[in-house]
C-alpha cells in the first residue's frame, strides 16, 4: 500500500542542479578512483566533524564497517568475538563475520536504548580472553551519553572501539562533540534513507592516519603502489553520489532544524500527555526517525495499526533484534539480552523528514485520542 506520509522522503538536490552535476562528470572522464568530487566531498565531511580526523568514503556504511573492522581489530583469531547489541541494524553483525569472527551479542539499556555498558562488563567477566573487539551501536544515529566510559573500557582492556553511527551524520554527543569523532573509528552511512542522503554511501572516520590510509587501501583492493598488500575489495564511492553529497552539505543544516522540529512536535503531543517515552539524546541528533516507547506491546500494535490506517506509515525499529534473526540464532548471547527483547516489543518509529505533512501530528493525536488520552 502507498501511504499518505510515507515512512522515508529524503530531500534531494533538483533534477536539473543533478543533471548538471551528471554533464560535468561526463565531460571530465572521471567517474570513481577518487576524483575531485569525491576529495571534495571527503574535505566536507572533515570539515563538519572535527579538523583532527580523517574521513575515508566508501560505496556504503556496510563496507565502510568491514573496512573498519578489518583494519581495526589486528587479531582475528579462531573463536574471536566482537561485542556488538543486537539491538541493531543487522550490517554490524554481518560486517564482523565478513573479517572472520562471529558477534557476541550483548544488550541494550531500558531507557536509552543503548548498548548497555553492564552487559559489556559480564562479557569480559565471561568471554575476556576472545574479546577481540567492541562494535558499539549509536542506536537511530542517537550519539551515546556514556561515549567516554566506552572509551575507557576499550583502553583498559586493550580492544579497538569502532562505532556504528549509520544514522547519525549531523548527531552530536550530550557533552557537545560531534558524533563521527569518537572512539577509534566512527562509521556514518549516506543512503537513501539516513537523514544525509547521497543514495549509496558511507564514510569511516578515525584521527588515526595510518588507519585511513590503510582503510582507504582496502576500499581499493588493498593495493598500494607494490599492488595488494593486504585484505581489501572495491568499496569506493562514485563521483555522481559524492556530487550529490556536496550539495547535501549546503542545505543540510537547515533540513536538521527541521527534522529536530517534527521530533519536538511529537514529543509534546506524546510524552507530554505522558502517553509514551522520549528516547534520551533524541533531540541532539539529525533524527532520523523519531522513536517513543509504549507502556507495551499492546498499546504499540494499536497505535501502529492506528497510524497506518490513516495513511502514516509508522515502523518499528529495530524488529526483530539480530540476534532473533535466523542467520544468528546460534549466535552467543549475555545475559539473555532480555532489554531487547522487551524494547522492540514496544517501540514506535515516526517519519520525521523534511517539511513533514500536518497529517502526522494530526493522526497522532487522533489514534491518542482514540486509546483514550485525555
Ligand atoms: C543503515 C545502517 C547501516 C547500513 O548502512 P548502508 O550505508 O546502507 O550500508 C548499518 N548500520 C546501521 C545501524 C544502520 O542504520
């Protein structure tokens, strides 16, 4: 069914400002390989997170994990685990076992919704001496609060922290630092459907240059000037989406102030009422939906039914966690990952794109008003 509101409506560059773009690449003859719209794009995205790190563009946040990861985590060793949430995006669980070691899914907190730093300590307890790795997940792009206490655990038990930060380009962290410029790596996805969207793309960023240098090898075959020296496969990003990406860049701020300002209209509507849960943080990132928790599963399916009804098509992320997918039913799991499962029982995601229809707000008020909301 077509909906209404749909859930995803990314902003684009005009046809004809794209075939202009497109006329341009033509005549230069440089598609991919670097080229002067990639660098410039790749000085954009360095110039937004912070001058002291490097960023490597990939063809999407997926291989930009798996070259992170690769890079990153020097020992992969037989019967190695990366501590990852399951309450996730499934590419971070599928980019560990693209460098040879398996997920060891660890859970989430019950009010944030990130990956929860206890969960990670009974990991350790359990699992230390095959703990070769921490993919933290900034759950919706969400810049985690304890950011520095998962720094701390990685340094103290001699592991790389690499951030899964897909949804999060434009997010920036409660103590005011820009989500891309922490840990030891921080990926941020382009596609289409994160709030800067280029159609396929991705970027790792590290203040590491030895790293970058030798991600952006692999996202090239792993070659240097003596041909491949070590793991690597194509990854590179086009010309065309980088084109599009530095146009993104001049109207992104503006499509932020926007996306902030449909997540506040309906938290007042929703928790103001104290009808559901904000996600904490929310509103300092680029909102790539907006997410509330019900009291339950009940009150959820009733909303989400309610909404769609009416032409809004509301979703529910992250549904089902990995580790209740089939490809990692046998994965290893701490302590149950009983948060997980309670959270994506109850969990709601709103479109929040650029200029959103009033019919949102207005639906949401009325299934509110419906479940008997005052
Ligand atoms: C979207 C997303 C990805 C994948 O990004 P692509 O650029 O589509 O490969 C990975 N992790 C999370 C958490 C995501 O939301």
């Amino acid at each position: 069914m077509t909906y209404e509101v749909p859930f995803i409506k990314p902003i684009f560059p005009t046809g004809v400002d794209i075939a202009s773009d497109v006329g341009d690449i033509v005549a230069s003859n440089w598609f991919t390989n670097f080229g002067p719209n990639e660098r410039r794009f790749r000085d954009s995205i360095v110039d937004r997170i912070s001058p002291s790190s490097y960023a490597v563009t990939f063809s999407n946040a997926t291989i930009a994990l798996i070259g992170a990861l690769s890079v990153f985590i020097e020992e992969k060793r037989p019967g190695g685990v990366v501590l990852v949430p399951s309450f996730t995006f499934a590419a971070g669980p599928e980019a560990v076992r693209w460098v040879g070691l398996e997920p060891l899914f660890i859970d989430v907190d019950p009010i944030t919704v990130q990956p929860a730093l206890a969960s990670a300590h009974a990991a350790f307890e359990t699992h230390a001496d095959r703990v070769v790795g921490i993919l933290l997940c900034n759950t919706f792009g969400i810049g985690a609060p304890d950011v520095a206490a998962w720094e701390e655990l990685a340094k103290n038990r001699n592991v790389p922290l690499i951030i899964d930060s897909a949804a999060g380009f434009g997010s920036e962290y409660p103590d005011g630092t820009p989500v891309g410029s922490r840990g030891d790596c921080e990926v941020v996805s382009f596609h289409a459907t994160k709030p800067f969207a280029i159609g396929e793309g991705g970027a790792a960023l590290t203040s590491d240059e030895r790293r970058a240098t030798e991600m952006r090898s692999f996202s090239n075959f792993g070659f240097d000037s003596d041909g491949a020296v070590r793991s690597g496969l194509n990854g590179k990003l086009q010309e065309f989406n980088a084109a599009i990406g530095l146009r993104q860049m001049e109207s992104f701020d503006a499509a932020l102030k926007d996306r902030r300002a449909a997540l506040a209209r309906y938290t007042s509507l929703l928790v103001g009422s104290g009808f559901a849960e904000a996600i904490p943080n929310a509103d300092l990132s680029s909102v790539c939906f907006a997410s509330f928790l019900l009291p339950d599963k009940i009150a959820r399916d009733v909303m989400l039914d309610g909404l769609r009804s009416r032409g809004v098509e509301a979703r529910v992320y992250y549904s089902p966690p990995v580790h209740r997918q089939p490809s990692f039913a046998r994965s290893e799991v701490i302590d149950e990952l009983k948060v997980s499962d309670d959270v994506y029982g109850r969990i709601i995601a709103l479109p929040a794109f650029v200029r959103l229809p009033e019919h949102a707000f207005d639906s949401v008020s009325a299934v509110m008003h419906e479940m008997g909301a005052s």
